[in-house]
C-alpha cells in the first residue's frame, strides 16, 4: 500500500482539551447507540509511553461486544462469525482516565453488517478510540436482519472508517518457513493459559494483541528507530491503527510464536504485519496488521521518519 496517497492521521496524540460532541457533556451521539461499557485505566494497563497498552483497548472493545449482543440479540447465529475487527485510536486514555464505550450496527459501513464501538474519555466526551467489527451474513437474511435490529441501528461515523489499512480480512495463508523467506522474523514466543481464554474457551483478542505489543519491539529494532535511538531522543513507539483477523482458534496449552513483517512506508506511518501461529504444528491463528509512528514524549505528537529509516524499511518490507 502507498501510505503517501491515504488522508494524514491525526498524529497530536495529547488530551484534547474539550467536549466537541452533543450529549450529556454538549456533545452529537449516535441516537439509537447502546451503552455497552463503562470502565477505568488502572496504573498497571499503561506502558513505557505513559499511556493505556492498545491490548487493553482490544479488551475493552471485546466486553462492550459481549455486552451488546446481550442486549441487541446478535449473535453468530444470525450473522456468522465475527471476519475482522479495525481499531484507531484517536486520543491518548491516561491513568485514572474514565472510559466508556457505546455501540450499534451500522449497515451503510465497510462490511456487509458492521458493529461499531466508539471508545470516550468518560469525563469529557473525547473520542480515545473505535472498533469497526465486519460481519457476512447472506444476502437473502439482509433484511430481515435490518428489520429485526433496527432499534440498534445508526449511521457509520467517519471517524471510525478504515484509513490507512483495508477494509477486508486478511485472506493469506502464508506459511512460517514462506515469512522467514521473505524477510519476516520471529519476534515472540508463548503458552495459551487458562487467564487467556473468553468465554468460549478460545483464546481472546487481548492475548493476540498482547504476543504482539511484547513482540513488537524486536521489529522496531530492526530499523535506526532503535530502542537506543528512541530513548536518546525522548520519543514513543505507538500504533494508530490495527485490524486483526482471526484464521483459527487457539485454545489452552497451545505453544504460540509471532513471525513479523514490514509492509510499508511514509513521512510519518510505517506499516507491519504480524503472524500468531500455533508452534507445534504451525497453523495460523491469527493476523494483525498495524499503523506505526514514532511519537515525541514530550509533545505527545508525531514525528518524520528519518531519511535513513525510510529507506532501510524500504528495503525490508515482505510484501
């Protein structure tokens, strides 16, 4: 992908100042949006950026999922399983940040049936992240599905639109020995435990983001943006921008690895993919693929790439 050619990301990750919706704060809500969350970042969710881990957000954003098809009457049953979700993060969650999460279907979205979360600071109303979940129910249960869950109906938010990744699940089957070949590494090594399984005894989204947020930094390491590099200059490591498809499930005692991959560069973005497999017999669990920036601690904004880091990714993308 040309990340050149996508819309600029709102790269000023500081708190926003103010309220800019309408609701109880002076803020636009979705009208028929459930609330599906209301939650808190404890001091131990927060990493080396001083901010919510993005595994958290997954976390949150699966619970407000569970949450809202108890009280809409999704389920798999109607629509199928869940082929993807899309998560961007708009504004930094701190400690001690209250959060709250609302939902609905949006069926003007990017998937035939599409869930959107829209994450807030729940002390101002700040939009801190959105989750757009694609569903593919058959064409013929279309409208009786628009029918039977009008109630939780409402318009797509552009805020919430995929940018800088597209749209549609990963569909690869790539191989461990194919990745290695083509560039990609290894970057983690694990166990599925019992604490890692949801309720269908299938390991979560906030494990796979979590293999993938320890791993990450050995993929950064492989660029001049080194650990060294970013501590020297008071910068950050931060995702605005992650889909995650799941291929299969990985339950309790599976060994896991992560291979990783660079996909693509810009200016400010850089893109990878990771690959969760199970070790054993090196079946592919899981895909995510990942908007990156280098973030200044102090300003909490974006920063270019330097020369010499564009073009070393350049040379080191898999794709």
């Amino acid at each position: 992908m040309e990340l050149e050619k996508i819309l600029p990301y709102q790269t000023d990750m500081r708190p926003h100042p103010g309220p800019n919706r309408q609701n109880n704060f002076g803020l636009r809500t979705q009208m028929n949006a459930l609330e599906t969350l209301f939650s808190f970042v404890n001091p131990w969710e927060c990493d080396e950026n001083n901010h919510s881990n993005v595994q958290f957000y997954f976390s949150r954003f699966e619970e407000a999922d569970r949450q809202f098809q108890l009280l809409s009457g999704l389920s798999e049953t109607l629509v199928g399983s869940r082929r993807v979700r899309h998560v961007r993060y708009h504004r930094e969650l701190r400690v001690a940040d209250l959060i709250t999460v609302t939902s609905h279907i949006a069926f003007d979205g990017p998937h035939m049936l599409t869930v959107v979360h829209e994450m807030r600071n729940g002390a101002n109303g700040t939009l801190a992240a959105t989750a757009t979940d694609g569903y593919e129910p058959s064409i013929s249960a279309l409208k009786t599905l628009q029918s039977r869950l009008k109630a939780f109906q409402d318009p797509m938010p552009e805020e919430a639109a995929p940018r800088g990744l597209a749209v549609s699940p990963y569909s690869q089957r790539p191989t461990p020995a194919a990745l290695v070949e083509a560039g990609a590494r290894v970057c983690f090594r694990g166990t599925v435990l019992a604490r890692h399984l949801g309720p269908g005894n299938k390991a979560d989204d906030k494990f796979a983001i979590a293999c993938f947020t320890d791993g990450v930094a050995h993929v950064w390491e492989r660029t001049p943006m080194t650990h060294a590099y970013l501590t020297e200059n008071g910068y950050g490591r931060v995702a605005v921008e992650m889909k995650l498809t799941w291929i299969s499930p990985l339950k309790a005692g599976d060994p896991v690895k992560v291979i990783s991959g660079l996909t693509g560069v810009a200016d400010k973005t850089f893109t990878m993919r990771h690959h969760l497999f199970e070790a054993r017999t090196e079946r592919l669990a899981a895909v995510c693929d990942v908007v990156a920036l280098v973030m200044d601690l102090k300003k909490r904004g974006a920063v270019a790439l330097p020369d010499t880091a564009r073009k070393q990714i350049s040379g080191l993308l898999i794709d």
